[in-house]
C-alpha cells in the first residue's frame, strides 16, 4: 500500500475578535498584546455610579483634563500582556538573583570601602519608601484611568516598583542589618534630607487626575531620580571608587528604568500629538513635577556627590528636557 502526504492549507474563517478586526481588519490576525489590549475595558451595562464618588461612573473619561478621541490610541512598545511582562521579568529576576548570590558568596560586600558602604546604606535605602509610593501611585493610575492601552502597564509597573523597594531591602540587609533599615525609615521620617522628597511623594498619593498622577510618578520623578541615583551616582561615582559590587546589586534598577521609559515616553509622546490642549496641559504638569522633584532630589543627591551634586543634578535636568522634547512636549 502507497501513501502520499501532502500539505493542506486550511483557511481560518476569522483571524481574531470582532471588536480586534474592526480596528486592525478582519484579514489581519491579530498579536496576543492586541488581543489583550484592545477594548478590554468595560463601557456599557454599568448597574450603578459608585456610592463614594457618584459624578464619576466607574471609568470615566472625565477624570483626567487629557482629553483622547480614542484611549486605545497608547500602545506599549514593549507590547506587554500579562504572559510577555511575567516572562520578561522572570528572566530579568534570574539574572538580579544571580548577582546577589554572586556578591554574597565571593564576599564582595566586605570588601566595600568603609565610606561607599555608609553612602549606599544612607542613600539607598530609604529609597524603598519612595518606591513604596510609587507602586501605590501606578496602582491608583491603574483603577481611575480610563482605557486598558493606558491603564495595564501601569498596573505592571506597580509591581515592579514592589520589586525594587524588595532589591533595596536586601541590599541593606546585605550591606548592613536590621538596624540600617529603622535607621533609613528614621531618616526617612525625620532628616531634613528627605523631607522634600517624602512631602512629593505623599503629595502624589492624593493626586485625582490618573494622567497628571502618571506624570508625577512616572515622568517626573522616576525621569530623574534613576538617572540621577543609579546610572550617575551608583554605576558612574561609586563604582569608581570601588563600588562596582553595589553596580552589580542595582543592575535590575538600572536596566529596568532603560526599558521602561520607552513605554512611558510613547505614552506622552500619544497625548501630546493628540491636541495642542493636551500639549499645554502636559508641558504645565511636567514643568510643575519637574522643578518639585529636582528640588526634592538635590538634597538627596548631596549624600554621596557632595559639592557636585548642583552641577550633576542639573546636568540630569537637562538631559530629561531634551528627552521630554523628544517625546513632543518641549519644556
């Protein structure tokens, strides 16, 4: 008996959603992101206005003063649905887990000069605190934004801002012990070091505009104090003066802030292109956080640069403005 195989190509009868197709077209099949993404958010069959705040329905538009034609305009360059953003930080965790074991076991820590180790120890670790805020601030972006484009990375950011303010934990664990944490929450508490930077972040917790809360957190803050903290202070300044194993227990923060601010500039770069209201809106709120986190950080900044921390911080001032001007929002 002779058999013969051959290939079939069967034809799908549809390639995605109806409600995917009326976007993309219904001869296009569609990504996992699109699919996840697009029109997820429910718009119609509300049973009630919420009890603790009836002008609003539960996702309203008008929360915010940015005002889109269509919300689902955002896109993520990473394209991130819950599968893509959990693969990509397992991976980025083995790697983070695999320089603390490398640190640890080798002993590095120890071999850390007097003086870097008590630098790292007063100016990471009270850190976990403004990380602590910003995984609330992304949370409440999450649940008063409006369209699932602007609202599900924000949700995975939240998450990762837990994860970092976990990182700097164990670094003071490692570097120190129990006592260097109570010592950087007294800090936090009672220096005037970090009263600046504690009143802007608890001044954003209650933050009513989801958009201007994103701005705060994520373009303002965020925008300069990584650059600031760990690609000038930890990887350029310290590990010059023998601080590379702390370069090496922040390289999740560093890389992190790399990936993540192409999501958050595509996101202003959208609103901003949408209208000039939008524009002016966006370069009021920016300039406003800018200056209030460039303040907040000086301070901060002075632990560890000393002299130089007017001229580095200005510097990271300026390098943010021109990657605002990048995004369409010239400040």
């Amino acid at each position: 008996m002779q058999i013969d195989l051959r290939t079939v190509t069967i034809k799908p009868l549809r390639h995605t959603f109806d409600n995917i197709a009326r976007r993309i077209g219904a001869d296009k099949p569609a990504s996992r992101y699109q699919e996840g993404t697009l029109d997820m958010q429910q718009e119609a069959n509300y049973h009630y206005r919420p009890t603790w705040d009836p002008d609003h329905l539960i996702y309203d538009r008008d929360r915010s003063a940015i005002r889109m034609a269509d919300w689902y305009s955002f896109k993520d360059p990473r394209q991130f649905y819950y599968g893509a953003y959990t693969i990509a930080r397992a991976k980025q965790q083995d790697t983070a887990e695999a320089n603390f074991d490398f640190v640890e076991n080798r002993g590095l820590a120890a071999t850390l000069p007097d003086e870097i180790r008590d630098t790292v120890l007063a100016l990471l670790i009270p850190l976990r605190h403004v990380a602590w805020g910003a995984n609330m601030n992304n949370a409440a972006v999450c649940a008063y934004g409006y369209g699932t484009a602007f609202t599900q990375p924000c949700i995975y950011h939240a998450m990762d801002q837990l994860g970092i303010a976990q990182y700097l934990t164990r670094v003071g664990l490692l570097l120190g012990d129990v006592d260097s944490l109570d010592a950087a929450k007294q800090a936090w508490m009672e220096d005037d070091t970090w009263q600046g930077l504690r009143r802007y972040v608890e001044d954003t917790l209650v933050l009513r505009d989801p958009f201007e809360l994103f701005v705060a957190q994520n373009v303002a803050l965020d925008g300069l104090l990584y650059p600031l903290v760990y690609e000038t202070i930890i990887d350029d300044v310290l590990s010059a003066k023998g601080g590379t194993p702390v370069a090496m227990l922040t390289q999740f923060m560093t890389d992190w802030h790399a990936e993540t601010r192409k999501w958050i500039d595509a996101t202003v770069k959208t609103a901003a292109a949408e209208s000039a209201g939008n524009k002016t809106v966006l370069a009021d709120w920016i300039v406003q956080w800018r200056d209030r986190a460039a303040a907040a950080l000086l301070p901060v900044s002075r632990i560890a640069l000393g002299e130089r921390a007017d001229e580095l911080t200005t510097e990271i001032v300026q390098q943010f403005n021109a990657r605002m001007a990048k995004a369409g929002v010239p400040l």
